[in-house]
C-alpha cells in the first residue's frame, strides 16, 4: 500500500496558504536558488497576441503587492506595457509542489531615485548589457550580442556605463491578483485571492482544482 505523505498546516487553510505563496515569491529577489529568481512575466502586444518571457526577480514586497523588475527601456514589452498594462506573472517550485499565477498593472520608471537606486546597486558587468547599441529584437545579419565590440567579453568600467544608463528602466508590477495550485497526493488544492482597493485587503476562494 502506498503510503501518502503528510499534509501540510495549509493544506486546507486560506489564510496559511496566503502566507505560503508569500513566501514563495519573496526570496526570489535575493536568493538566485529560489524558483522565483526567474518568472515567466507575460504582456500582450498590440496585435492581441501574449507576449512571455523569463525575467530576474529584483525586489517583491507582499506589503505593497509590489514586484519590480528590470529592462532595457527600448525592448518591445515597454510598448506593450504603454497601451496594454495588464501584466501576468508564472513561478513554480517543483520541490514544494506549488504553482503560482499573479496578475495586475505594470508601469515602466525610467527616472527617479528608485531607478537611480537599482541602477546604482547593479554590478558594472550586469549594466553592460545596456550598452548594446540597438534595441533587442532588432534583426541582425550576423549572431550578435548587441553589445560594441571592444567590450564583448570584458567588464566595463564605471565611467564607460554613463550612455547605458539611458536604456535602463525599472518594471514595477502590482499585484492584484493571486492564484495558486498545490499539487498533493490527497487531492490537489486551489485558490484565488483578490485585492480589494477599497477595503485595502485581501479576499480569498477555494477553487475546484
């Protein structure tokens, strides 16, 4: 007889389950092992057709329902994000069996302390690949990094970044909504939260897996 393991505290818990997701999503802004380093952050462009890419986790604040993230200011999701906010956000933990779909607003920042800030903190060989001299996704005859050719392979120094910091942008994503998928050999468990503006809170269902 197979022998089913344990169930976890949240299991059947709305409340603990909020906390869990938390959890989940918020070490992935320092902790590069977490499985919310890397998301699947989705847009949709102008055509209607949805947009996914992978991108690194740089801040999350359950607080705020804040994430932020960053980009090149030239690359297309910027344009998406200007006519089309609505933003989409995948993590999965294969070791904790645990799903997650955020949804909400995003804004791109392009100045300001915030983005002064994140730039500042950023290592001189993570900004190096803002001094690209075209945008991303622009078609190239020849297999290219982007970047000038006395830098490829090289980390800039300080004072050769001062043009890059234009192509820097912040991607903050508010969170609006939250909905996760517990996979377990009992049975699996979902739910949904929504964020209430004007009750400034959380509301929480259970949803047929």
């Amino acid at each position: 007889m197979t022998t089913i393991p344990a169930l976890p505290d949240f299991y059947n818990d709305l409340d603990l389950s909020y906390t869990k997701a938390w959890d989940l999503i918020e070490p992935g802004a320092s902790k590069r092992s977490s499985p919310a380093h890397t998301p699947v952050v989705g847009s949709v462009d102008a055509a209607g057709i949805p947009q996914l890419r992978v991108m690194v986790l740089r801040e999350a604040d359950r607080n705020t329902r804040r994430l932020r993230f960053h980009t090149d200011s030239r690359s297309a999701k910027i344009e998406d994000f200007a006519k089309d906010d609505r933003v989409s956000i995948l993590m999965y933990d294969a070791a904790e069996k645990l799903q997650l779909r955020l949804f909400g607003t995003a804004s791109v920042q392009t100045e300001g302390a915030a983005v002064d800030a994140a730039w500042a903190s950023s290592t001189t060989f993570a900004r190096r690949c803002y001094m690209a001299e075209k945008a991303p996704g622009i078609v190239s005859d020849l297999p290219t990094s982007g970047l000038p050719a006395w830098i490829e392979g090289r980390q800039p120094l300080e004072e050769q970044l001062g043009e890059a910091r234009a192509n820097f942008a912040i991607l903050w994503c508010d969170v609006t909504e939250m909905e996760w998928l517990y996979l377990a050999n009992a049975g699996h468990r979902r739910a949904r939260w929504t964020w209430d503006g004007s009750l400034q809170s959380w509301s929480g269902r259970w949803l047929v897996p």
